[in-house]
C-alpha cells in the first residue's frame, strides 16, 4: 500500500463522516458532492443510494435498495444522519474496492 492509499483509507475511517442526504424522486443527483451519500426516496419509499468511491477512483457506485430487486443493499439511517449499509460494497471493476459503510466511517475489508 502506498502513502496515498494509507491517507486515503485513513481519513475515510478516522475522519469526518458521511452524512445521508434525502433526494425526492426514484433517482439520485446527477452531481454528488465527495463525501455524502444520496437516497433517492419517493413516497417514503426507498429506491436507490449513490455515492463516490472513497478509494479517491472518482467512479460514482449506485445501489438498489428496492427488496424486490437483485442485487440489493439495506440502508439503516442512525439518527437520521449517519448510514449504515449491509451488505458490504465490493466493487467487481474499475479500482476493485471492498469496503463497508458503517455509522457514516468506510471500513476497508483485508485483500
């Protein structure tokens, strides 16, 4: 791991944390501000949560919360301002990261 990615990964676990912010309709921005999470939320329905890869990548990850739909993740809002998501985020391409959001902190899981 090079100091970048040691700074990186630091900051995302030990630093400010991620906030929720609530977008109505069934799709989240267009434009997300780096560390923030977006739900798009309509009629109290949760469809979709996106956000930007804290690997610092850049690539914007959109996830379904929709039961009915795979796959799909599950939002937990403590005091309705930090996220927890389950299960944990693995991303197939791009930087190939593996991270959980927990409580608004990223928590990189072990290559």
């Amino acid at each position: 791991m090079n100091i970048r990615s040691f700074i990186i990964r630091a900051w995302n676990r030990y630093g400010i944390r991620r906030q929720l912010i609530i977008n109505s309709g069934d799709t989240p921005p267009s434009n997300l501000k780096s560390r923030n999470l977006y739900l798009a939320q309509e009629d109290e329905e949760n469809w979709a949560v996106a956000f930007n890869c804290p690997c610092g990548c850049g690539d914007r990850i959109e996830l379904q919360l929709l039961p009915e739909l795979s796959p799909n993740w599950q939002l937990i809002n403590e005091r309705k301002k930090y996220p927890t998501l389950h299960p944990s985020i693995w991303r197939k391409n791009g930087c190939k990261s593996h991270f959980w959001i927990k409580r608004g902190h990223v928590h990189w899981c072990k290559p």
